[in-house]
C-alpha cells in the first residue's frame, strides 16, 4: 500500500491507520466492541486489564488488524492471517474480497486492489479495477480518476481516466521512467519514491497554482503518501515536508519528529515517534483517537482510522456509509 498507500513504515509490526473528525468507533480484536458510556475506548472490562474476556491471560487468539487503509465511502483492515476485509458503502463491489494471504493492499475511491505476491487484483469501479497485467511490487489505489502500481522491475504504471479529457489533459497515465520504490496517487497526480529518497510527481495540479502539487521539495524522504491535492513525505531525519493545496492547512505540518505520515482530502496525520497521533488541517482540533501507543495512520476524506501497537483499531468522522464502523477481524 502507498494510500489509503495504504502505503512504508517498518515497526516492530506494520500497522496501517486512518485519521479523520468525530466520535471514535472502537473494536478490540481480544473484546467486543464497548458500550458507549466507555470514556476511554476500552471500559474497566478491557482486554489489558485485570477482568478481561480471557482471565489473567491477556493473550489474543484469532487474527489482529495489521494495517487499516480508507477513503471516501469504505475502509479496508489487512488480518494477522493475510485477509483483508472491508466495511462500509459497496456501490461497485469493492469490499468483495475473497480470502486470501494477501501482502499489500489499497483503498481508492470506489476501488480495492489487493496484492498477492506480485499478482494484482482491483475489485470496484470499472474503470479503476482494470488493472493491466503484470507482476507488481506495489499499488496505490487513488483517490479519484487513476489507480497507479509499480512493476517487479520500478517501472509505474497507471490506468483508470487515461483517455479524453482526464488523461490528455492531465498526462497522470504519461509514466516517468523508474525504477521506483513506492507509489501513491492522489485525485489528479501521482508521485514516486526512488531508493536514493528522491520523489518525483506527475499529472496536474488542478485548482493549485504554479502546479504546487508537483513541485517536490528537495531532500530524501523514507516514505510519501498522497491526498487529493496535496502530498506529504516522511524526511529521513523524520520531520514532514508536504506540497500541493492548502487552502484548510493540510500541507502545513507540525514541526517534530514522526515515524510515519498520512494525507488526506483537507487533512493529514502522523504518528510521532512516541506513538502519539498528531494530525493538522481542516476539523482537526481534538479529533483524535483515545489514549494509546498507535503504529500507523491514513486519512481518508471525512473519516479517519487507526491502529494500535496491540492490533486494535479505531475510527472517527463521518459515518454515512459505515466507513468509520470497523468490523471484528473474521477467524
């Protein structure tokens, strides 16, 4: 994953999240879900405390969430066994995934694309789920009109609104030569990390001026991730450089260090090298997750999610589609 990429950061295990506005809804893999006069997300009945639903063994049996990714009506969870399972609105049947040991996955709008191995599946919106044929290192879903991946060999390529006005006008299907390490796509561009840390984006940089969102700043960056008109990248001294719109604030991060860093449509996030989530942009004072140590964050549109270092995941924002209603991880 890129997104949603979703998408990377490397912890003691790879976690995904995504941060958004709202009330959180929480699901602990060893509990059910709290009752909502739970002040802290987990109640005194938790799965870490003394009266959990396993006695004096706090052990977790069955599979935890590894990585979350969202976008604008559905989130996707990647399982401790492989599976990725969905929640929220299936106009296109993208949270139809079959089972399977899957090792990367992205949210898109309207799209989920599933890597297994280097094969590559899109299920959702017609256009966006015909991927070409290939072997793949690396997908990013999009957030609008184009699906990129990386090839076995670095080279990208993207599909989706390649022909008519989006692709002749925007040139988001005219690749770069790579070879690139990691991919992320956003409404109307697309960027790419090379081994050296250098980025380089393409497509346009519509309703931004003196096309921002293409305008890289100079530096090695471990990890980008794209929103709709803005993209951020994780520096290898850990601060945040984004670019691109930023009209609600989303691209202009907190100065301190971080460990891994999410862009969304009018808000981006990160988790900070205490495991502490700090997010800035548009609805983003006190929206955060309840107190924990989180691994990873993405933002979606309107609604974000999160993952703990314990496998558990929140999300807050909207909930029209019953995006921000995590589903217990199936055995």
């Amino acid at each position: 994953m890129a997104g949603s990429r979703v998408e990377h950061l490397f912890v003691t295990v790879w976690f995904v999240v995504l941060l958004g506005t709202g009330c959180p809804t929480y699901y602990s893999p060893a509990t059910p879900a709290p009752s909502s006069d739970d002040d802290d997300g987990f109640g005194d009945d938790d799965a870490f405390g003394d009266d959990d639903a396993s006695g004096d063994d706090d052990s977790q049996t069955g599979p935890i969430w590894m990585a979350v990714g969202t976008s604008e009506n559905h989130s996707c969870g990647h399982t401790s066994n492989g599976n990725v399972h969905c929640w929220g609105a299936n106009f296109f049947g993208e949270l139809n995934v079959p089972s399977g040991d899957y090792s990367d996955f992205s949210v898109g709008n309207d799209v989920t694309c599933v890597l297994d191995g280097t094969a590559l599946t899109c299920l959702g919106d017609s256009e966006l789920s015909a991927a070409p044929a290939g072997s793949y290192s690396d997908v990013s879903a999009g957030r609008q009109y184009i699906a990129c991946a990386l090839r076995t060999d670095g080279d990208p390529v993207c599909w989706g609104g390649c022909s008519g006005f989006i692709g002749s006008d925007w040139a988001l299907c005219t690749e770069p030569a790579g070879p690139f390490v990691e991919i992320t796509t956003g409404e109307y561009h697309a960027c790419a990390r090379r081994a050296d840390g250098s980025v380089t984006c393409w497509g346009t940089a519509l309703d931004v001026e003196a096309d921002e969102e293409l305008n890289v700043p100079a530096g090695s960056y471990t990890q980008i991730d794209a929103g709709a008109q803005h993209t951020c990248g994780l520096r290898s001294d850990g601060t945040v450089s984004c670019w691109g719109a930023d009209v609600s604030g989303q691209s202009s991060p907190p100065p301190g260090q971080f460990g891994q860093i999410a862009a969304g449509w009018h808000h981006s996030c990160g988790v900070r090298a205490d495991g502490s989530i700090d997010c800035w942009g548009r609805d983003t004072d006190d929206k955060y997750p309840t107190a924990g140590t989180w691994a990873q964050v993405a933002a979606g549109e309107s609604h974000s999610c999160a993952v703990s270092v314990d496998g558990d995941i929140q999300c807050w924002g909207s909930n029209y589609n019953g995006q921000s209603s995590p589903i217990p991880p199936p055995l």
